[in-house]
C-alpha cells in the first residue's frame, strides 16, 4: 500500500510498484498483469486469515472504488482465473462470512460478487475453439478475435492452464446462478481426460486447442500439469461429482506406477512412460505431497516432502529446478509456497510437532535471507543468496495464508477453516457450494473409467487413527532414511527401463563409459543408429537416426545413450565456469538485507576462496572510467573503489585502483537501463597478459545494480559493502559489532513457536535436531545457472560466464547440442506466472486512464543519532513474517 499501490505488484528492492509497460518486459510471467491491482485482490481474504478484518473491509472498499477490469491490455486466463477471479471469490466468501457474524461488513451487498462475475464474462471468449479449450491469452478489452486485440494467434496451451478453472467457474456459477461458466470449464476438463494417453493413462505438458494433438508428449506432476490433477480431486470435494475422484484415480495410478520413483518425481514420455523425459525436477512438484495428504496416501508424501526439505536446507530455499542428484539446475527461487502448503497439510495430517520445526526453518530462512527494507525479495541465484527486485502476488495470498495457519491454534481463527477448500492460489471457497445452483449435470456417462484395484481410493481425507494405529513415530520411521539423501547423493536403483527389462539385455554402453577410440563401442553406436563424424577441428560429433537402428529396442536405448551424453557434455561445460558472485550492501539502512548479483572476473582474488570476503567502504573513482592514474587516491585508499565500464581493458582498471591502494573494485556497466534480470551474467576476462599482479577482487555490476549502490551513497555517503562468493547471514556479518537485537534476531514470533514446540515432549528430541539442521546451511553447489552467451565489441572485454569449451559434439535426428561457440537453454513451454523464468521480449501495453505513476519512494532520511536509529528498527518489528 506504502510504495506499491495501485500497481499490480511491489518491486521491494527498488520500493515502486511494478506497472507493465513502464519495465522491461518479462515475457510471459509478465502476463499476470493487467493494471488491476494484482495484490490486493490475490491477498484480500488472507487478511481474513490473519484476522485482520479492519484492514480486510478497507481493502474491499479499495477494489470497488478503484479496480478497472475493463483495461486494454492481454493477460494470462490461467493467472487471471487463479489469482484474480479467485481472488475476488474468495474476498466475497469470507465477506458474507463476516457479515453473518454481524460486526463487520455490514455495508456489503455483492461487490466483489459482481466484479467477478464482470472478469468472467471477459474470459469467456478465450473459449471460443472447436475444442474447448481457452486461449492462453485474452485482452481485456477486446476479447480474443477483434482487430485490436493483439491475441487470439496462439495454437497451444499447458495442460495446467486449461485444466485448472473448474474451482473459480464453478464457484462463480454457484454463487450467481449463471450456469455458463461451470459449463465452459467443464468441458475443458472433459476434452483434456479424453485426449489423455489411454495406454499410459497420463496427459502431455502442452496441447493444440484446435486439433488436441499433444505437442510436448512428456509427463509429470511439476510445471504444466500440477494443477491439472489439483484441480480433478478438489473439484470432487467441492461440487461432489463422482466423475471427478475416478478420473483422479485412473491418473494418480498412473503417476504412482510410472513417474513416482520414491523419494523422486520424474517426468516420462506418455507413449513409453517406463522412459524417464528428463534428469531434473521443478521447484512446482513441491506441492504434490500436500495434494497426496488430500487423497489419504500418506507414505510417498513424507518421503517427497523430506527430499525437498533436504534441498531446502542445503541451499536455503528450493531452487526453480535440481537434478536427480540435487545439483542446482535452474538457480532462481520466486519464494514459491507449494512447500509451505505441503508442510502444512503433512502437519494437519499427522500432528507431527517435525513439521512446526519445517515451518519455523522457512520462516528464518525467508527473514535472514530474503527480507530487505520494502519487503520480501525473490533470490534471483540460492547459491549465492543475491536478490531479484520482484514479489509475486503470491507469496502474499499463499505464503503467508499457509505458514499462519500451520502455527495457528483453534482460537487464533475467527472461523472455522475446515468449512472451505482451498484453490491452487489458496483462495477460500465453501464447501456448501456443493448443494448450491447445481445446473450442470454432474455424470459424464459417455466416458469408461479403468477399475483399479487400490484400496486408498476409498479414502477421501487422511484419518490419522487409521494411518498411524498407536504408533506416534510412524512418519518419522518413513524420514529416517532419507534424512542424509541429499549430502549423499540419492543411490540409484535400476532404471524403470531396465526394471521393465528383468533378466533380459541391459542397455548396451551408457555415456559415461564411452570411449571414441573403442571399436566395439562404435559397433554397439551403429547398433543404435548412431553415427560417429570426427570434425576437423579434433571433436566428435554424434547424430542419430532412429530409423537406422537394427530394432525399436535398439533405437530406445539410443535415444537413452543421446540423453545421457547430452547431460553429460552439458555438465563437463558448466564444471568450466564461473559462478556468479554477491555484492551484499551492509552498511546502515541495510544492514545485508539488499544482495546484488554480480559478475566474477577471471583475475584477481578467487572469492570462492576466501570465504569472508572483501568487506569496505565504497569510493568513486577518478577518472571514473578507472582507465589512467587515479587522481584521488586519499579517497580509494582501503576502501572498494566504483569505477564505469568502458574505453581500456578490465585488468587495467584493476591495476590503477590497487596502485591507488584500493582493497577491491567494482565496475558499473555503462550501458543505461541494462540489469541481471534481463541479460545473461559475464565474468570480465584478463588482457590476454600475466594477470598475477592483480591480487584485489574484482566485480561486475549492470547498470540497474550498479545504480542502487550510486543512489545509497547519494543518500547516505557512508555505503559498506561486502563481495563474497555468495551472501552472508546477518549475524555473520556483525558478529562482535555492537548493532540492534532486531537484526540478529528479527522474529519476535518465534518465541511463542519454540514454546508450541516444547509442549510437544515425546518428541522434544527429534525436534531439536530439526531446529539444529535447519541452521546449518549446507554446502553450495558449483553448478552455475545456465544462462546464455552474447557477442560483445567493447574494449573491455567481456566474456560470457558459460563460455563452452566441451569436446564432444551431438545432433539427435534434427536437434542439435552447440560445439565451441554456443550454448544451449532449456525453456518450459507453458504460460504459467508460476513457472520458469522465460526468454526477455520487448513489449508494451496501453496505459490505463488510471492514474500509474511509478510513485518512486525515497530512501529513509539520514537517523540523526542511535536512539533513533533503535526506534526505526523497533518500527521494523512490527511487520515482521
């Protein structure tokens, strides 16, 4: 409300609000927006949650008086649905909860009712396809199809963007009487269950709305289909329609026989589901567990939920994507709730006081780590804990919701949880729904469901007497061996492929033991119709062609060799790099809170290897471009000299600043608006001389980081920082120095947690080592984020942080893996806000005749003496997680 408002979300680094249009696009997680004040409306019944009623009421006379639906501009219809159009049924929900009770409220007639009822109309045009299936975009304002609407193109969508309406529809239909919007998610949910692989019994991650042919045909429960069985079960308990829980179950079947591979959940190909898709999970299968507890199928729960909460502590928060190993695969980390939402419904389930410690490691961790003066920032690398300027609209609606409620006692709530289901954004919907303006016909009759013989599908909610008879350590028996799985790495069993197989032929040559120079090997490749090109230059180059395989077997297994090889190559290559450093202000306001992502250099200090770091004062240069004798040395010396990018080479900036006794530099991209948000990170190269004489470190900063230390010290003049290899906790920083309690220990909350935690004494034990694990932050991992490459012509010369050195090259039938000069990016293909960063675009969008201006907020004026500086801190407190 302070910096943010009306803009749709809070930019918590630079204090503004985001306004599309007005930032850098980010391609399609930019879609969520749509200059309706995206968080407000996405957080208006966690107030409730909260028992914040006050603010609660003013915040939905806010939304009526100031909310336009009717702007120019194209969104998401999955993001609108989940946290827009929920987001107003949910608020209306427990509006007329509040007005029953009869305190608050007493004003309100519908409002939000008929907002929402306004959006749903406005997304029903995406629907207009042969199949059903919506759109994965519509504008606003002019639909789908009409000239001016800058949509409407699009042939695909993910499974989890058309799957996942039946909840808001539904509820919409329920509440108003207006059938239609039930009828239109329906048969969206219908037309996906009949294009599901019917041998497999699972669906793809990405659909043709016209033709229903499945364009990516791999499977999984993470980005692109999560929601999708969500939203299957919880519309069985929601509108009581028994078509929901089997097509659920046929589905759940099939993800417990193909791709659960306990503790992992691995993606396969619907065709040939005994075939793993890929070697890597996404951040969003986090939720699964919590959806397992919702079935009553407790067991793989904890063992999934236990893997993640082991990555969770080794790297502080989940990252987008690990590999099979729990190795970094995508570094970034939007503070994601799905975990939260899992630890919660693992604890409703089996009053386990483990899980108040799970939660209590999230909450520290989100304070320590990612907490900065204007909210809670996303980590843009959980390696080296710098900071993203974003705070999705989620992490209000869901995060908070989530770990309130895992801590609450019954008299905390002002109602009664247990009467309302949760959609995939958290949002409270009732559960009498069910008996309300039912005008659809529930049984789909013309569709045959598998009988499975599976006794849990009697179940529709965990009872804890039945799964845990006498005995209270049940779930910590299922954690115990899996408590070391990530520092050990998890032992690999055979493969689904090779379980499939029996006694029979192996697959032949894996990628690790292959050997160019071995003949038989080359006789096993061609087995495998996969050839072998010796280049020019000395590498191998590898093609397959599937048809010249002596069998479909054959052909399989060298698919499975090209997969391998391809992840192989693809980690021999990241092993070369460097990783991306940390710039962590320290100085007051700050104190550690703001990281900047920084680019290493391939000279001077080795960060990774003096853990403290370089810690000083901050002085600009001059000349500022570093590139002569500087002439204020008095003002560089031991302090971290600020130098511009550009006109002589990086080694010789370095040398000029150390001559001039500097203890580090840093250097400020010269290119105007340029951030790590947009462009891949670099490392500056040496000169192409002895770089020994270098001893001081040396860091690159883009231009929108840079400006953020420029702007402290126009404000404050005194700026410290710290380079390290990644950032450090608060009380690491200051430890011996005299600062506020509050930035040691910013939780007052947690107290009255470790006095729950201490009621619970049978298991007093287990949660102590849960409270010691959960401050050990574990080893970092070497693998960088993948990034891409760019051509630089600077004098300074760049180059970029994944340089590809590999010596094997790969062609698959018509891809192609790069050689010496390319690297190669995995992108998921969905539209989901939730999911992975995707490819920068240049795009912008209508203004809105709302006023929305960027309300940039100064930073807090210089504290006259401690005392003061005691009572901001103490303001602080109170808005503490």
């Amino acid at each position: 409300q302070e910096h943010a408002y009306p803009a749709d979300e809070l930019m918590p680094l630079t204090c503004r609000g985001r306004v599309r249009g007005q930032e850098p696009s980010r391609g399609d997680v930019d879609d969520a927006l749509g200059k309706f004040s995206l968080t407000l409306i996405d957080t208006l019944d966690t107030l409730v949650v909260l028992n914040k009623t006050k603010e609660f009421e003013e915040a939905v006379k806010k939304v009526i008086k100031d909310v336009n639906l009717d702007n120019d501009i194209v969104v998401s219809v999955f993001e609108t649905n989940i946290r827009v159009l929920g987001g107003l049924l949910g608020g209306h929900s427990v509006a007329i909860m509040l007005k029953e009770k009869g305190e608050y409220m007493q004003w309100y007639n519908g409002e939000l009712l008929h907002m929402a009822k306004e959006l749903g109309y406005k997304l029903l045009p995406a629907f207009n396809t042969t199949s059903g299936l919506p759109y994965p975009r519509v504008n606003l304002k002019f639909g789908v199809r009409h000239p001016e609407a800058r949509t409407g193109t699009e042939t695909d969508t993910c499974t989890a963007c058309a799957g996942t309406l039946i909840l808001e529809f539904a509820a919409l239909s329920r509440f108003t009487g207006t059938s239609i919007f039930e009828e239109y998610a329906r048969k969206a949910l219908d037309f996906i269950w009949e294009k599901r692989q019917r041998s497999s019994n699972l669906v793809g991650v990405t659909i043709n709305i016209h033709t229903g042919d499945w364009v990516r045909k791999d499977s999984g429960v993470g980005a692109g289909i999560d929601s999708y069985y969500e939203y299957l079960l919880k519309a069985y308990v929601l509108l009581g329609d028994d078509s929901f829980l089997e097509r659920f179950n046929t589905h759940y079947d099939a993800i417990m026989r193909y791709i659960s591979q306990p503790p992992l959940l691995l993606d396969v190909h619907i065709h040939k589901p005994m075939l793993n898709a890929r070697t890597w999970m996404d951040s969003l299968l986090a939720f699964f567990p919590g959806l397992q507890v919702l079935k009553g199928d407790i067991r793989p729960a904890i063992e999934t939920h236990e893997m993640l909460y082991q990555v969770i502590k080794k790297h502080n928060f989940l990252p987008e994507a690990f590999t099979t190993d729990f190795r970094v695969h995508w570094a970034q980390h939007p503070l994601r709730p799905e975990f939260a939402e899992s630890t919660y419904f693992l604890y409703k389930a089996t009053g386990d006081p483990y899980y108040l410690e799970v939660g209590k490691t999230l909450i520290e961790n989100l304070n320590k780590y990612a907490r900065v003066p204007c909210g809670f920032a996303a980590m843009k690398d959980v390696r080296t804990g710098s900071h993203e300027d974003r705070m999705d609209s989620f992490f209000l609606a869901e995060m908070f919701k989530y770990l309130y409620l895992l801590f609450a006692d019954k008299e905390d709530m002002i109602f009664d949880i247990e009467d309302y289901i949760f959609t995939t954004e958290a949002h409270l919907l009732p559960l009498w729904l069910s008996t309300t303006n039912q005008t659809v016909s529930k049984k789909n009759v013309t569709t045959e469901y598998t009988e499975l013989d599976d006794s849990n599908f009697d179940w529709t909610c965990p009872n804890t007497q039945i799964l845990f008879p006498n005995d209270p350590m049940f779930a910590q028996s299922i954690r115990e061996p899996l408590k070391n799985v990530v520092d050990k790495s998890c032992p690999r069993g055979i493969s689904r492929a090779e379980e499939s197989l029996g006694s029979g032929p192996k697959p032949p040559l894996r990628a690790r033991d292959f050997m160019a120079s071995n003949p038989e090997h080359l006789e096993i490749l061609k087995k495998m119709g996969v050839s072998l090109i010796h280049l020019k230059d000395g590498r191998v180059q590898l093609v397959q062609h599937a048809v010249q395989a002596a069998s479909s077997l054959d052909a399989e297994d060298g698919l499975r060799f090209m997969q391998e090889m391809i992840e192989l190559s693809s980690q021999q290559q990241k092993e070369q790099q460097l990783p991306p450093r940390a710039v962590q202000i320290v100085s007051h306001p700050f104190f550690g809170r703001v990281v900047l992502t920084a680019g290493p250099a391939q000279f001077g200090m080795d960060l990774s290897k003096h853990k403290a770091g370089t810690r000083g004062f901050v002085a600009t240069i001059k000349p500022y471009n570093g590139c002569s004798e500087i002439t204020n040395p008095e003002a560089v010396k031991e302090k971290i000299a600020l130098m511009q990018r550009g006109q002589c080479m990086f080694a010789e900036k370095a040398r000029n600043i150390q001559k001039a006794g500097a203890i580090g530099g840093i250097v400020i991209d010269d290119n105007e608006g340029s951030s790590s948000d947009t462009a891949p990170l670099f490392q500056m190269a040496g000169d192409g001389k002895n770089t020994d004489d270098i001893t001081i470190p040396m860091l690159f900063l883009f231009n929108k980081e840079g400006n953020i230390i420029l702007d402290a010290i126009r404000e404050y003049e005194a700026v410290e920082v710290l380079l390290s290899d990644k950032a450090k906790d608060r009380a690491t920083i200051f430890k011996g120095k005299m600062i506020p309690n509050y930035i040691i220990d910013s939780n007052l909350e947690m107290e009255n947690m470790d006095q729950k935690l201490s009621e619970n004494d049978s298991h007093k034990q287990n949660s102590e080592e849960a409270s010691s694990a959960s401050q050990d932050v574990g080893a970092i991992s070497e693998e960088p984020e993948e990034g891409e490459s760019s051509d630089v012509t600077d004098p300074d010369s760049l180059s970029p942080a994944h340089a590809d050195s590999e010596s094997i090259s790969i062609s698959h039938q018509d891809s192609y893996v790069p050689g010496s000069d390319e690297t190669s990016a995995l992108e998921p293909a969905c539209t989901q806000g939730d999911n992975q960063p995707q490819e920068q675009q240049t795009e912008t969008e209508s203004n809105s005749k709302v006023n929305w201006d960027n309300k940039v907020q100064p930073m807090e004026s210089i504290l006259a003496d401690w005392n003061e500086d005691i009572e901001a801190f103490e303001m602080m407190e109170k808005d503490e997680l």
